[in-house]
C-alpha cells in the first residue's frame, strides 16, 4: 500500500491533528490538553527498510515508542475517534491504534483467525486484541486497505 497525501490528510482530519509536510514524512501531532497527553505520528509513505522499499508508521509518546513497518492498510473511525494501522504476514496481523485523544495501542503478531472468530469463545486476554482489530478485516480484504468505518455503518443500515 502506498499512503497518498490525500489519505493523510484524511487521517489528521480524523484524528483532529495538525499536519506538517518535510521531504518524506508527514508529521501529525495529537494532542489532548486536558489530560495532558501529546502523540506525534509519522508517516513515511515510501523509505528504504532494510534491502525493500515500504512505508512506514512511527509514534512517539510521553512514554513509548512504536513502528508499524510495511502497513498493508489502514482504517478510520470517526464515531470512535480513531485510526487503525495494519500490517499482514503469513496469516499474522499487527495492528498500532491512535486515538485522537492522543492515546495509542499496538497488537502485534496477532493470530488472523481471531478477527472474525466468535469474540465469546476466546479468553479474556486474547478477545481485545480481536475486538480491537476486527474492523482491520475488512481493511484486509478490500483491494486498496483503506477503509472508513463510519461508512461501513451506513451501508449496513446500523446507527
């Protein structure tokens, strides 16, 4: 997949974040002032990554540092306040989550069968993962790996 300046600007616009262009990267910066909470994503749409050429997701916190390398899709969620970035290999999928109240998740090596699997059936510790990526499904399946998820609800007739 390969991030146009278009998807990015779609995702600041999703995540309330101010946008910032320099060569390669866009930088966003998500911030929620009431709890004190900063978040700065960056994305490479292209960039050399070991002998490859990929793109990139990178996310600073106050405290953590996280890297989605290769993203295979992404999808937004508005009525969530949030944006999903996912990566498959060989039936796995990584998942890193920013909220636009400047918080972040990252699921990583996470089991493909467990996204469309019966969530009652899995136990505590493996079915947040599996709620929290489940919309990456379809981001997955579709051909270009982008998705609106508020969109999703209007096709499906759910409010």
């Amino acid at each position: 997949m390969r991030f146009t300046k278009n998807d990015i600007e779609h995702i600041a616009k999703a995540l309330n974040a101010t946008l910032k262009e320099s060569g390669n990267c866009y930088r966003l910066m998500v911030e929620n002032r009431e709890a004190g909470r900063k978040v700065i994503v960056e994305i490479y749409p292209d960039t050399q990554i070991g002998d490859k050429q990929g793109n990139l997701i990178l996310v600073y916190a106050s405290n953590a540092f996280l890297q989605l390398q290769f993203c295979t899709g992404y999808v937004i969620s508005k009525m969530l306040g949030e944006v999903t970035f996912v990566a498959r290999h060989e039936g796995r999928i990584s998942g890193l989550i920013v909220e636009k109240e400047a918080g972040c998740s990252l699921y990583a090596n996470v089991d493909e069968s467990v996204l469309s699997g019966d969530f009652t059936q899995l136990g505590p510790e493996v079915m947040l993962s599996s709620i929290a990526l489940s919309l990456s499904e379809h981001a997955l399946s579709e051909g270009g790996g982008k998705v609106d998820a508020d969109a999703l609800d209007e096709e499906g007739g759910e409010e």
